[in-house]
C-alpha cells in the first residue's frame, strides 16, 4: 500500500552523502519532522478535514453528527485493516472514547453546561453525539502513530504506579473542580516534580534528538487547543460564550488539554510494545 511505503520512506535512516550540518541539517530534520507529526495525525486529521467539509446541516437529509461518527468509525476501521494500528492499539483507543465520552456527558449536563452540541443527531445519547469520543481517541491515536515514526523511547520514566495515581486525579479534577474547587495548577505542580528528569528521545531523520517530556506534554496540548478554536469556529461544539457570536476559547483550556495528554500518554504507556522502550529507573 502507498501509505506504508510513505512510512517505511520517512523512518530509512540511510546515512548523508557529506558531512551535512549547521542550518542545512536543521532544515533537513525539521521538514522531515514535520512530515512525520503530519503523517502521526492521520486520524486527526482525516476526522477534521470532514468536520470542515461537512455542512453543518448534513448531507442528504443525515445530520452532520451522525456523517461524522460514520467517517470516524471507516476511517478507524481502515487503518486497523491496512495495519496501521494493532489490536491492541486499537483497545487502547477505545479506552480514550469511553473516557471521553463520559467527560463530555458530564460536562454538557444540564447542571454543569460547561459547553453543548446545538445541532441535531439521531446519535445523540444524553445530549452527547457519540462522535465526540473520536475527539480524544485522536490523541492516542496521534501518540501511537508518532511512537512508531519517531522511533520514540523514554528515558527515567516515573514509576507507572505514580504515573496512573496522577492520571486518575487528573480525570477526578475535571469532575470534581464544579463542586471542591479547581485544583488543575497543585495536579500540574506535582506532575513537574514527577515528570523532572523524564526525557523523549526522537529520530527526526538519522540522529537521536532529546526534549524533556513535559515540553512535550505541553507542545502537544497547544496544537489540540488550536484544533478546538476551529472546530468551535465551524459551530461543532459551542462554549457558553460563544452562542452569540464566535470568540477564540479560552487560554485556560491549553492546561486542561496538556493534562489531558499526560493522562492520555499513561494509558498509551503501558502497551506492551511500547512498554519496552520506556525506561523506569531503579
């Protein structure tokens, strides 16, 4: 298939001709990071190019949250059949829908009404279309995809007992933060100490280049917050104040998302092929 020989075309390390370095080398490994973290958002962004194309009032006479819960599931069930993504994976990522999915009923609650889905949906279950799910699913399906692309290993990675204590208070505080208070920024703090010496190792081409995990962390929730101001921009989800008119969301929302992937990254973590490249110190 195409596809797979665009992958196995990204990861050849065949050596340069020459001694390439300075600003030449920089610009050959960021292009070609940038081509693998376009390739690692295949499912995000096969799933948002049809939240840009659809109507917002369907395609014959079928509401556009019921297309796209359609296109998700083909365009998950493709990559699974062409192997793009294992079994395994693939239960990792039903795990994220299920998580999210939960998420946005409580959040779209008539008693919380942090944002609401407007349009109609014959998929709709509790005021929630089942495609949101997708949403979150795409993260672990982006981690997935740029574990492999980027031949990724983690150095002094915490211990996974402490890893999935924070995982489940970042989850409890999206719940809990409408009735105790909001306690994302202690959450925050103490995944800093956690998280200090945990490095990702990456292969934009043929070397081995380092960042700290958190920056990642941090990077990736950025991009998703960007994704979210388009999507509420074509009216998929709206936020209380943004019925009237369209308005950038909030700053704030970047910290929820980067929790989000941390706690995206544990589940992802503890799949067995990518349990192996994770290095947990004594």
């Amino acid at each position: 298939m195409a596809l797979n020989a665009i992958d196995r075309w990204l990861m050849a390390t065949s050596p340069l001709q020459g001694d390439l370095s300075g600003f030449k080398r920089f610009l050959l490994e960021f292009g070609y990071f940038g081509l693998k973290e376009a390739r690692a958002c295949l499912f995000a962004g096969l799933f948002f190019a049809s939240v840009f194309l659809l109507p917002r009032a369907g395609i014959v006479g079928i509401p556009r949250y019921d297309v796209l819960l359609a296109m998700a599931l083909g365009i998950q069930v493709w990559m699974v059949a062409v192997r793009l993504e294992t079994l395994d994976e693939l239960k990792a990522i039903g795990l994220f829908h299920v998580v999210g999915f939960v998420l946005e009923v409580f959040k779209t609650s008539a008693a919380i009404g942090s944002w609401s889905y407007p349009d109609l949906g014959y998929t709709k279950v509790l005021g929630v279309p089942l495609f949101s799910g997708f949403m979150y699913a795409a993260v672990g399906s982006y981690i997935i995809q740029a574990w492999r692309l980027f031949d990724l290993r983690i150095e002094h990675h915490p211990p996974y007992w402490m890893c999935g204590l924070m995982a489940m208070l970042i989850y409890a505080n999206f719940f809990t933060h409408h009735f105790i208070g909001d306690y994302r920024w202690y959450v925050a703090a103490g995944l800093c100490g956690l998280y200090a010496r945990a490095t990702v190792v990456f292969t934009p081409y043929d070397r081995e280049r380092k960042m700290p995990l958190l920056v990642a962390f941090v990077l990736i929730g950025f991009f998703i917050w960007l994704a979210e101001n388009i999507a509420t921009l074509f009216s998929v989800w709206k936020y209380p104040n943004q019925m009237g008119a369209w308005t950038t969301v909030h700053l704030g929302k970047w910290s929820s998302w980067s929790l989000l992937v941390v706690m995206t990254f544990t589940i992802v973590a503890n799949l067995k092929h990518i349990k192996a490249r994770i290095h947990v110190p004594d």
